[in-house]
C-alpha cells in the first residue's frame, strides 16, 4: 500500500468516526427534544366540542404549554420552574375528576379560597359580579342549564367530604336550608373551572373542582382550524377531491392567541 492509499484509508476512516459521532449526537439532541423536553414544554390538543365557543371551536387546534404552572420532578412533590401560579382567566387544559381517561378544556374562573355562586346568567366570585360578557355566551334552552349554581348539577360525583356536604342536597332542600343561598368555597389546591359557552358545558358545577396536581398546561395559540363535523370523519375517495377540504380549513384562526381574561 503506497502513502496515498495509506492516507486516502486514514481519511475514511476519519470520516466514519466522524459520522458516527455527529450521528451520535444528532440522536441524543432528538431524544432530549422529542423524548424528554417536548412532553414538558408543548403539546397540541384537539378541540372535541362546542363548550369553549366563541373562544375555541370545534375542529381548532391548539398548542398548551406545559411548564407554564411548573414541572414536578418525577418520584417526588417538588415542582420547579413554576412561573405562573393557576390564575382566574387561565383558559386550561385538564384531567376531570370524574372521567380520568380524557383531557378536557376550560377556563379557571376561581382558584382555592375563593367563593363563587352564580345568579342567572351573572358570575359572582367573593361577591363581586364579572364581566365576562365579552367571551362568556349563554342560551336560552340548554339540557345543561338547570338552574343557578349551587348546588353541583351531579352531586355523585362530588368528593365524600365536610366541604361538600351542603351541595349534595337536591336544590329544593339546598333553598330550604339556604333561603339568601350560599355561595361554594374553592379547596385549597383545587380551581373551579368553567367554560366560556355556559349552558353547553360540563365543568366543575356539575362535577366539581379541578385538583391543581390534574392540570396539564395553559392553552396559549390555535396553530389550525378545520371547520367538519365531528362526527364525519370522512376523507376523499380520490386526491383530486381533496381541493374539496380547503374550504373548511379556519385561515382566520390560525396563529390566534387564547387570551387569559382575568
């Protein structure tokens, strides 16, 4: 083998280790991305239903971020990079109490030691009346709307403790006890979510608070919105029909920003 063969095989094999450690490396960065980092910064959710409408519709796409109340270390209770405490306004996304299978969307409209009631179509939260006039929505007819809140719409599914034995009563023996009512203090780390399309939701007036530990981030961008049926989740037949879909894309929605409204 002459010196040019000799250096030629030197390069290659130069190179290989070369290769092989930026291959290393290019497959660490992605692990850490995708692996560790992704599920503790971003994650994208699906709008399911009408309760958040006109703030989410059905179809939209959000992203959440997670960090945003904190991460808890793995094995233990200590949360790190807490940077923003659950607030009112908060639009969140959630495990519910009584269907821990499922993610759901709402707005955080009190969080622990407040007291909230609602009197017709008007929030009160430690007293004061909100204005939420300007995202919340109300109907006339509702299969949800049973009333003013308390007690809980579905006693059942409240928690077995002090705090919630006056709201399991049936809402004749709750006005009986409570004539002038009796406004629903929030748990210590719990919220109290609603959402913004108020007599189409199921929130924590029908089930209850949301302990803190369920939350998984706040809903801060639509990144799409497709406008379909829930429930046809047909695709078309041959590619040619598919310039038949783009009408139902949102163009306007997309890149809108979910705004807290405390």
């Amino acid at each position: 083998m002459n010196d040019n063969e000799t250096q030629l095989s030197k390069w290659q094999k130069f190179r290989k280790t070369l290769v092989w450690e930026y291959s290393q490396v290019i497959v660490v960065a992605l692990i850490l991305v995708f692996g560790f980092i992704r599920p503790f910064v971003v994650e994208a959710f699906k709008i399911p239903s009408g309760s958040m409408k006109d703030t989410l519709l059905v179809g939209d796409r959000i992203l959440v971020c997670k960090f945003i109340y904190g991460i808890t270390i793995p094995g233990t209770d200590i949360k790190v990079l807490d940077f923003h405490k659950p607030a009112r306004g908060d639009v969140f996304v959630f495990i519910p109490p009584h269907d821990r299978e499922r993610n759901f969307i709402k707005r955080i409209v009190a969080v622990e030691g407040d007291t909230i009631e609602t009197r017709g179509n008007t929030l009160y939260v430690n007293g004061e009346a909100v204005d939420d006039s300007h995202y919340a929505k109300h109907m006339h007819f509702s299969h949800f709307k049973t009333g003013d809140f308390p007690p809980f719409r579905n006693p059942e599914y409240l928690p077995d403790t002090e705090a919630f034995f006056d709201y399991t009563l049936t809402a004749s023996q709750f006005r009986r006890k409570f004539p002038e009512g009796k406004p629903f203090t929030v748990p210590k780390g719990k919220v109290f979510a609603m959402g913004d399309n108020r007599d189409q939701s199921s929130d924590s007036r029908s089930w209850g608070p949301v302990d803190v530990s369920d939350i998984k981030g706040q809903a801060f961008m639509v990144y799409w919105s497709f406008a379909v049926d829930p429930a046809d989740d047909a695709r078309p037949a041959k590619i040619w029909e598919v310039w038949k879909l783009v009408g139902n894309v949102r163009f306007s929605r997309i890149g809108k920003l979910i705004h807290a409204n405390p």
